[in-house]
C-alpha cells in the first residue's frame, strides 16, 4: 500500500538515501540537507510503500521580483524514487499530493525547472510564456509553472529567485 505523508525528524537519513539513490549521486541529498540546515523548506513530504520509505518530494519558497508580483509561491526540487520503484506512480503521486498541501498553505504557483516530457501530464506548462524568467539560465521547455489557484497572469515580464542555497547548488555543478 503506498501512503503519502509529511516527513518527520526520524526520516532525514532515509530521505538522503532517496535522494542520492534516485538520482544516482549525493549532491541533491547534501542540498536537501543544506535547505533543512537554513529552514528553506516550505513542505517535505514522502512516500512509504508497505512501511518503506521509497519517494521524497520537496517544496522551497521563491520571490518573485518586481514586489513579489502579487504572488505566494514555491519552487519543487527535488522530486526522487528509488531506482528500483520508479515508473509505478509514485513521483506522481507526491506531486499531486504536494499540489493540494500547498495549496491549502495558500500558495499560488508551483515552479520547477524539470523534464519536459513528464511534468506536463501532471498539469505544468512553460512558464515563459506566462510572463515568468528563471534567474537561471535553464532551457524554456524546462522552466515550468503549475497554478495551484487560478492567478492573474498579466503579461508582465516577472523573474522568479530561489533561495540563496540554489545558488550554491548551481555554482558547484
């Protein structure tokens, strides 16, 4: 049975291991840890599949500049399966999950910079065209927005900023 649930102090170890098994090397696990170490996380949820934790989804704030925009919102990065449960819907499941918990925290959109194949089934479109730059240079087809409440997208040109320790990320790539 798969369950989805906010995480908890006792899944730290394990949501590392998610993470460094999901994408095949420890840098996104070190970034969790590094957003958790700076209070950077909004929400952080994960999977268990018959009591084992298998998934981990998180969501950190982002500002948007000019003056915010008007809009409430959180980046989601990184999203991680372990290898030998992927394509069986859990990714999917934590993000829809992801959706409606941070809607209920009142956020207005959900950005990420992902693959273009998979997260417009889940309802991300481009950002670009809506008016959204990401401070980093990412290709348009990857740089993504979800509503997670209809806004009023006027064609502004808006740039979204993550968090200082995506910065870091970035420049140790």
């Amino acid at each position: 049975m798969l369950n989805v649930r906010v995480e908890t102090d006792n899944d730290v170890t394990t949501i590392y291991h998610i993470n460094a098994q999901g994408f095949g090397r420890e840098k996104e696990a070190e970034f969790v840890n590094h957003l958790r170490d700076h209070h950077g996380i909004t929400l952080s949820l994960v999977a268990e599949y018959n009591g084992l934790l298998v998934g981990h989804a998180l969501f950190s704030p982002v500002r948007i500049e000019p003056d915010g925009a008007g809009f409430n919102s959180v980046t989601l990065t990184p999203l991680a399966v372990l290898p030998e449960y992927q394509r069986r819907g859990i990714g999917s499941m934590l993000v829809r999950e992801g959706m409606e918990k941070i809607r209920s925290l009142g956020h207005d959109i959900i950005f990420l910079v992902g693959h273009p194949e998979y997260y417009p089934r889940l309802g991300f479109t481009q950002a670009k065209p809506k008016g959204f730059r990401c401070e980093f240079d990412v290709p348009d087809e990857a740089w993504m927005l979800l509503e997670a409440v209809k806004v009023d997208c006027e064609k502004l040109e808006r740039t979204v900023y993550f968090r200082p320790e995506f910065r870091m990320a970035m420049e140790s790539s």
